[in-house]
C-alpha cells in the first residue's frame, strides 16, 4: 500500500478508460469517479470480450461511453485530445483465441494501440499513458522470480502481440519524450470478470463452475503456482503509474508475495462458494502448447518506482469476490 | 564456410523468396537458380524499398515474379501451396521510416508475416520457411558479443515489428509443428543494394556517395562498431537454416569475427571507388535517439546448429561490391 493518495490527483481531470467497460478498465472507472474525476470510456465491445454494460452500474459519477475500437482514430480523436490521463486497458485476453484468430489478436493488442499512441503524439502528447500488459510476455520462465529483465519468449500470439503494444509504449516514451509506460500484470482476479466463459482467466471459469455448482477441472495434479493480484490492487498501481513521472518509459512488474497453486485456488473458491467441486484431468495437447509453467514474479521495481505494495490477500479477496458474483449473478451468467 | 553443398538440397524445388526484387532476396534468387530451383518471387514494390528488377538480371532461369505483398493472401495463395521452401524476406528495413509511418511498418514486418504463416499452415505446413529478422532487436547492447539470450529492448517502431514478424515464425514452429526459422541479421553489405537514398542502411549510403564523388559524412568520430557481413554469406546461412530441420523454431544470430568502425568502411569504401570523401559532424537528435552504439554479435549458434561461418573479408567484399556498383552504375543510380 503506497503512503500517499494514490487518487487524489485524479479529482476534477478528466481520465481516458480504454477497455472501461471490461474487468480492469471497469474497476479503474469505479476508483476514477469516486475520486471525482470525469471519466469517458472507449470500449469496442467485441463479443466474446469481458465488456459488460453492468460493469460500470453504480459508479459514483455519470461516465461517457464511447462504443469503438482504440483504433479507430475518428471515434476516439476528440477524447485522446481531451484527456488529462489516459488507461489505455483495452485488449484481447484469450491465448487460445490468439491462435485461432491471430490477426484478430494484433489487430486488438498492437495495431490499435499504435494508432493511439500516434493519435496521442499528434494531439496531446503531454498527456500520460499507462499500458496494460502481461506477464505472459516472459513465457516459461528461466529463473523465479521473474523481473523485467527476464527474456521475453512468448508462447502464443497473444503474448507476440501484447508485447509489441506494450514496447510502443517505451517507445513513444523514449524517442518521443512522452509519459507512457506499461504494468506487467499478472493474473488479476476481483468484481467484475467475464464469467461466461473460459477466455477470461482461470479464476473467472473457476468462479463460475463453483458458482453453478459444477465440476472445475485442473489440467495435471493442479500444482502450477501463480501470483493472484485483486484487481483492486491493479488500480492502485495504475494510479500510481499515471501520476508517477518516473515511471516514464518503464515495464513494471506487478505480483503478490504470496504464491499459489491453481488447486488452491480452485479449492478457497470452492469453500467461499460453498458449492461446486474439484476434479484433475490429463493436459489437454492445445493447453499443454501453450502453458508456460509455474510463474513467480518479483515487483521490485514496483515497489521502488511507484511505492506499491499488494494490499488485499487471497483469502479475504476472493472470498469478497465470490460474494459479488453471488449479489450480481444475473450480471454475469 | 560449411563443408556440404548448401545449394544442392534445392536443385530442382520450388522455392519462394519474398522481397525477391529485393537486397537480400534477390542475391538468394541468383543463388537458388543458379541450383537449379524453380524460384517464384513475391515482392510488392514498395516505393522507397529495396526492389529493383535489374537485381534479377542474368539469373540463370527464367523467375516467376508475383507483384503483391506477402500479406495478400489471394495473390500468393497458390504459390504458397505449391512452394518446397519460403524464404520470407520482405520487409521494410528504414529505421526512420518506421517512426515517421509506424503502423505501415506494422503492416509490412509483422502483419503480412502474421497473415502469409496462417497461409502455409492452412495449405502447406510441411514446406520449411525462414525469416531474415535483424539484430536491430537487441537494442542497445547490455554485453558484448551479443548472443540470442541477450533481452530484446528495440530502439524504434521498426524493431518491435521486426521482433513480433519473427516470434510468429518461431510459435508456429513450436505450437504447430512447422519448420520455421529466424536468422537475426546484422549489417549486411553487397550487389544488389538500393543506393539511391539512405534508407538500406549506412554502406549504401556511403557507396553511392563515394562514387558519386560526393561526401559521405559520419556522425561523432565514427568509432561505431559494427560486424559487417557480406550477403553471400547471409544466403549461404538462408540455404543452410532452410534445410537443416534442427533450426526449426530457433532464432539464430549471423556475425563477422571481425568488428570494424563506421570510419574504417567509409575509409574502406572510398578507397575501393577511388573516390568520395569522408567528413564528421554532431550527432543529429533524430538520429541519436534510435542509435544503438557499438554492436558485437556472437554467432556460435549459427556455426553449430548450421555449420554456418562468414567466408568473406570485408576488404576482399567491399572492393568486389564497389566494383559491381560501378560496373551496374544505370541500374542503382
């Protein structure tokens, strides 16, 4: 938890969401209002995606929604003139749909963004941006933990992709003296997930499973660990990205101190939910392709450059999080 | 140099060579001829690139020639199908164009890349398939010599897209079972350059101007090192990655044992032309902000997975280049 106000700069400007209507983006908007800042959204809705218009019901200020893709220069142009801050969270998730529809994939996770930076250089390059990215980018890991000096091997389209999207970002910062930087995010669990299917993440098909009182399935024996960061905790660092100057032109990592493994995880959702079971199946051969391992990353760096420490631990947060889903079940399945 | 005959594989196959009318493409397209393949180029004529169709002058068979991009999947469709081998070296090389037009070096590095694999998997997965990538990758160099581990931090819009062009082809062989390659090239020199401008790299630059008598003007005192590999030698590892299955979904640096500074080739170069003059003035910003410092490859990699070394001495290559250029004058100048 950093020391200062992580939202008070953000009171009175006006903040760009890309994605705001999806998990992350969403949960930033939430934060953003509350904090009294003027918040406009540019989500494409892409079917499929994590946008859903309830994601931003009950969000303490009204939010202007721009229905379009980043990419789109014309839809998006006057908000990027506008913006004081932009969170630029917009993005295809999915690894297994990256190499079903790969050029769906860099069109979501790189093109777009280039054209937004390019927009962002032209019309307001005083203004700061904070990418979302992703651990993914480091594949399997050579050393724990993993710090952004790790090599980056991807293992699907997806991680190709996000890393191309993110180095615009170090790039427009170093060459063209902008403030934008990227987070390596890891996985992210909180409100406001897609449950609906399994492109979001384990943790939102493990929610949903337990939930529906169904079967969650664990590849292996289940023993992979992951660092399992509240989106809350994302936020925050967002926060402090956009309002650190420091952080320009730099790839932060985010994590947890505390590692998990999937059947845990899979285990505490089940106890929160109080339904649903646990079940563990051979790797399937597409999912063994592309998984990259254990995974535990070093924030370090985070913690140096932008005072932030995860606040939220597992059990209290997903416990917090199950009991969203049960609140706002029709939202979500 | 290897011991086998790295041209004897492809006597008699059908070789596809994108960026055909191309530096590096084009040198191939003599080569594979010359062995008595059935080459079919793809080249989609950029204005400003490097494709000039007097490099295809005197080849030793008749060349089918596509003119469309690699990302035309209509044009190239059936040549993809039909095609032994592809060598994938269309691009756009002009570091400072890809700043001033980033999302057409998207398209042309990694987009149409992106979409040609989705063609060979579709049609064709079993025909090998090798990208010329570039060193440019690694940035500013953390060590020296730079090896394939060494992290990729590109320096302008042209590397990530390079980078991306590259990880596809390394994820298709890893994921689907393709024989895809990368070779990461560094300066190449040789026939068959675009020298009406200075967008192939300095040695064209510093050719034309040498014998146009003119001044070819080098930045700080010239002491950049940089290994300089004849394109003889880049085709002889072309042929040698191509049909060496143990390349399949590896990266693979090139390398010169010998480094030599900017001063040394202009010196080397005006020498050669026998005329030509060499000054020095200040770093200008543009270029400063894209510049890597001295660059130093290691290319053990290459000679053990390709039995691949350098045969040519700059001395002996740039003379022989020089001469070329004068002989050919009409067609590059």
């Amino acid at each position: 938890m950093s020391g200062r106000d992580s939202a008070a700069p953000y009171s009175g400007s006006r903040c760009l969401v890309t994605g705001g209507l999806g998990f992350i983006g969403a949960n930033l908007v939430h934060r953003l209002a509350g904090a009294g800042a003027d918040v406009t959204v540019v989500d494409a809705e892409v079917a499929s995606h994590g946008a859903n218009v309830h994601n931003i019901e009950g969000v303490a200020r009204p939010v202007d929604v721009i229905r379009a893709s980043v990419g789109d220069t014309d839809a998006v142009g006057d908000a990027v003139a506008a913006a004081d801050y932009v969170f630029n969270c917009a993005g295809q998730v999915s690894h297994l749909d990256s190499m079903r529809d790969p050029l769906g994939d860099l069109e979501l996770n790189a093109r777009s963004h280039l054209a937004l930076l390019e927009l962002l250089r032209a019309t307001n390059p005083g203004a700061p941006v904070v990418f979302t990215s992703t651990r993914q980018i480091y594949g399997r890991p050579k050393y724990f933990p993993v710090d952004e000096d790790h090599p980056v091997q991807p293992v699907d389209v997806n991680g190709v992709d996000k890393f191309a999207g993110e180095q615009y970002h170090v790039l427009y910062a170093h060459v063209h003296g902008m403030h934008a930087c990227s987070l390596r995010l890891t996985n992210t669990y909180g409100p406001r997930m897609r449950l609906r299917d399994d492109r979001q993440g384990f943790v939102a098909s493990f929610v949903r499973r337990a939930l529906t009182g169904d079967v969650i399935t664990l590849y292996g024996d289940g023993s992979m660990e992951r660092d399992m960061v509240h989106v809350d905790d994302v936020v925050e660092a967002l926060l402090l990205a956009a309002s650190t100057p420091a952080s320009s032109g730099e790839v932060v990592n985010l994590g947890h101190p505390v590692s998990l493994t999937l059947a845990e995880v899979a285990h505490a959702i089940v106890d929160a939910a109080g339904s649903g079971t646990v079940e563990y199946v051979p790797w399937p051969p597409e999912r063994a392709a592309i998984d990259i391992g254990n995974y535990k990353g070093d924030f370090t760096k985070a913690r140096k450059l932008l005072g932030w420490e995860p606040a939220v631990d597992f059990a209290a947060g997903i416990t917090a999080t199950v009991g969203f889903y049960r609140e706002h079940r029709s939202w979500y399945l």
